[in-house]
C-alpha cells in the first residue's frame, strides 16, 4: 500500500507531484564546488557581519530611545495643556 502524503494546504500529492518536487540527485564535480563556495560566502559573511557589530558597538544604543520617549512624553503634554 503506498503512503498517503499532502502539502502544506491539506491537498493529497499524487505520485507525478512528489517526483516533480524532489531535488534531482546531484553529484557532478560543479555541483559540489558550488555548494562548497556558497558555504564559505555564507559564513564569510556571518563572520563580517558578527565582527562589524563587536566593532561599531554602541553601549548608549537604548539611551537614544529614552531620549525619544521622553520627547513623546513632553509633546503629549505640551498638547494636552
């Protein structure tokens, strides 16, 4: 008995789907050259992206938050009066 599978909506897939929608088997020489480059420019890009906020981190980033609340605040007063 074969096994009854469905997408995402609920729909029951048919044989010819499932086949349609799995990844072809990919072995060739390129193929994993590729995948192996785009690794590296992912994490490359993790470990920039990492360093650049340890680098350009600001401590006083949610004083600056404070200060627009506080604004709110005086313009809702301001308003109200």
């Amino acid at each position: 008995m074969r096994q009854l599978q469905f997408d995402a909506f609920g729909e029951p897939i048919t044989q010819e789907l499932r086949a349609a929608a799995e990844p072809a088997n990919c072995t060739g020489t390129a193929s994993r050259i590729a995948l192996k480059a785009g690794i590296g420019v992912f994490w490359t890009l993790v470990v920039v992206i990492v360093a650049a906020r340890a680098a350009f981190f600001d401590p006083n980033f949610a004083e600056h938050f404070s200060r627009v609340a506080a604004l709110g605040h005086y313009l809702q007063q301001v308003s109200a009066t």
